[in-house]
C-alpha cells in the first residue's frame, strides 16, 4: 500500500527527476518525482495539493523513458558504472532492478554477477519490494526454489549462459517452463555455451531440434535462412514419416544448411511418388486422452483427425501417432484467440517409469508462424489448470 512521506521530503540530497503527465488522457493526478543513487532511487507520487506517496515496486517505465527527461543523464551516472548497462535488457523491469541494487548491497552483487536471478524474483513480485529484498538475502538456490524453480547448480549455469533480449514476454515463458523442477527441460541446453533470444524462438517452434546439427545450425543462420528452412521443415518431416525412412529424423536433424534441406525434401518427395503409403494397424485404434479439453481446445481423439489437423494446419504432426498410442503423447487443436496444434510431452522418472506430468513440446500455428504471446499465455494457462 503507499505510504504517505511527507515527513521525509526534507531529508533527501539530490533534486528529483518529474515526469508530468496530461491528466485529459492519463486521468493520472500526481507527477512522479525520480531521486538519484544518493537517495536509493527512492520514487514518489506527488499531487497538487503537496500530497506524497511512496511508489513501492516497479514503475514500469524503460531506462531509456527516463534518461530522455530533463536531467535524465544525471541520474544515469549517478548509479555506480556498469549497473544501467547490466539492467537495460530487462525492459520494464530494469528501473526496477536498479532501484533493489541501491537499497540492498545483496541486490547489487546479484545485479552486477547474475542479473537474471534479480530480475526473477522482480517479475515475480513488482509491487512487493519488500519481498524482494527479502529474498535477496537467501543464497542463490534457495531463491530459485523459494520461485518454484529447478534449484541445482546446473539450473543456475544454465541462467548464467542465457544472453537475451527481456523486451518479449514469450522469453520469459520459456525460461519459467524450461527451469520447471519436474521436467528439468533446460537440461537439452547443455551443449549450449551461450543461449540467445534466437536459440529460445527456435526451441519455442522447434523443441525436438534443441541440441542437433540442423538446431545449432538454425541459430547461426540469418533470419532470411531461417525462414526459408521453415517453410519447408514441416514437410520434409511429412514426407520421412510418407516413405517410411526409419531412419527419418535423424536425417533432418543432422542437416546443416537450407540447401541440404532441400535435396532431403526432393529426394523423399520422388520416393512418396514411386511407394505406396501402407497405414499402420494402429490407425483405427482410439487414442487414449487422459484429460479432456474444453470448448476451445479440443483432444485429437485418433489418426484419422491427427492427419486432418496436419493437412489443415500444413505441418508434420502425423509421425507422432506411434507415441500417442504407446501413451508418450497428445495432439490438442486451439481455436482461439489462433489456430493453433499443441503437442503435449509424458515425462518419465528415474526409473523409467511414466510419470502423470505432461509439458508442452509444440505450439504450431499454420504454415510454421510462431505463436503470438496471447496463444502461449492461453495454453500454459490451460495446462497449469488441467495440471492442479
């Protein structure tokens, strides 16, 4: 709640930062005032009537917002060097993170060493500052499992090679769903010595390439390569799974460039001419959905529908029918708010045996488009539900 600190106007050293709004638009009666590193960063809300609040958590303004007001360079430089740069990755959050390291020397050293962990804990919390100083004082692991994070040193190394930009909310997504202490997923990165935004898309559309030849290859290429090696991706793993190559997926995964791609896609679609496609015994078989759907996302109940779902949405969700029936898998199509296909993922023990959690290992939307943020925000949303 804010707190009303009048009483303090008089202590503080350095002179405020004010960022005015037009009241006819923003409805919003007060100005913010920015102190400097001197004063912790402290921020207030400040009315006409010479009333001040306290503005607790974050203020959800960019660095950059701030540095553009008058006076605006001055209260980047008083922040000791390297932290603003530290912190401009993070979007919104950053001020905020800058704000902790100035009433806090654990959030500085976090800050300065392991910013993501900082910023964690302050997408976690944004109005609770309080909570996330609190949390600044616990060892580094112990925040991650205070976050329902995976907590061991390799969740931790993983944090460490992540160089990405903050500024989407589906990077965020995929580090929560990749440091699940369940599935432990961020385990497939570790061939990986530095993960970018690029190499978070490319496992966002393509899980099953994270750590292969053609994954690897992906991440390096230029967004023109990339967009040609998805427009035919889906198809050429139709066509492995149409001329039934056993030997399929490992082909493609170890393809490294468009043009090898390519002849593999040519060559496999001359095969499909010549041989007979036989279904499998299995395909008149009903899968066996474990948990239903609802009015917008709705199970694919057997092969017949799951090879529909591939020709409407053009992707290759066919060869999964083996590991739906062996109880491996589940196809969802979603209506809303875009079509998409969902393939969802059993996890196993240590012991192999089959465990009752599911995760997502795709969300495909037609012709190989990545799913907007609305999408992963609706499934994962689904998913925690159906999961509790």
């Amino acid at each position: 709640m804010p707190v009303c600190c009048t009483e303090h106007q008089s202590t503080h050293i350095s002179t405020p930062l004010i960022l005015s709004f037009d009241e006819t638009l923003t409805f919003f009666p007060f100005v913010l005032e920015f102190y400097d590193w001197r004063d912790g960063l402290i921020m207030y809300r400040a009315y006409r009537d010479g009333h001040r609040e306290l503005l607790e958590g974050s203020c959800s303004f960019y660095i950059e917002h701030i540095e553009s007001l008058a006076g605006g360079k001055a209260w980047i430089e008083s922040i000791p060097v390297g932290l603003v740069d530290k912190a401009r990755a993070y979007a919104d959050l950053g001020v905020y993170m800058l704000k902790m390291a100035a009433m806090s020397d654990k959030a500085r050293h976090l800050l300065a060493l392991r910013p993501i962990l900082l910023y964690l804990m302050c997408e976690r919390y944004p109005l609770d500052q309080e909570q996330v100083l609190a949390l600044c004082e616990l060892g580094q692991r112990q925040i991650l499992a205070h976050l329902g994070l995976a907590s061991c040193r390799s969740a931790l190394r993983f944090i460490d090679r992540i160089q990405s930009d903050f500024s989407t909310r589906s990077v965020i997504i995929v580090i929560h769903r990749l440091l699940d202490p369940e599935t432990m997923m961020f385990t497939l990165f570790r061939h990986y010595s530095v993960i970018t935004t690029v190499t978070l898309q490319v496992y966002l559309q393509w899980p099953t390439l994270t750590g292969t030849k053609l994954g690897f290859y992906l991440i390096k290429a230029s967004p023109r390569e990339r967009l040609r090696i998805n427009q035919i991706l889906s198809d050429v793993f139709q066509l492995g799974y149409r001329v039934l190559d056993v030997d399929s997926v490992r082909r493609i995964h170890a393809v490294t460039s468009y043009d090898e791609l390519k002849k593999l896609h040519d060559r496999w679609l001359i095969a499909q001419k010549t041989a007979k496609f036989v279904p499998d015994p299995s395909c008149d078989k009903a899968y066996d959905i474990p948990f239903e759907g609802n009015s917008n996302i709705v199970p694919i109940r057997n092969y017949q529908q799951l090879e529909l779902e591939g020709i409407e949405q053009s992707h290759y969700v066919a060869i999964y029918h083996h590991r739906i029936i062996k109880g491996e898998y589940l196809v969802y199509k979603m209506h809303m708010p875009e079509r998409v296909t969902i393939g969802l993922k059993r996890h196993y023990l240590a012991n192999g045996r089959a465990s009752e959690t599911y995760t997502v290992d795709q969300i495909q939307a037609r012709n190989n488009r990545l799913p907007s943020y609305e999408t992963l925000e609706t499934v994962y949303s689904w998913l925690d539900r159906v999961r509790k």
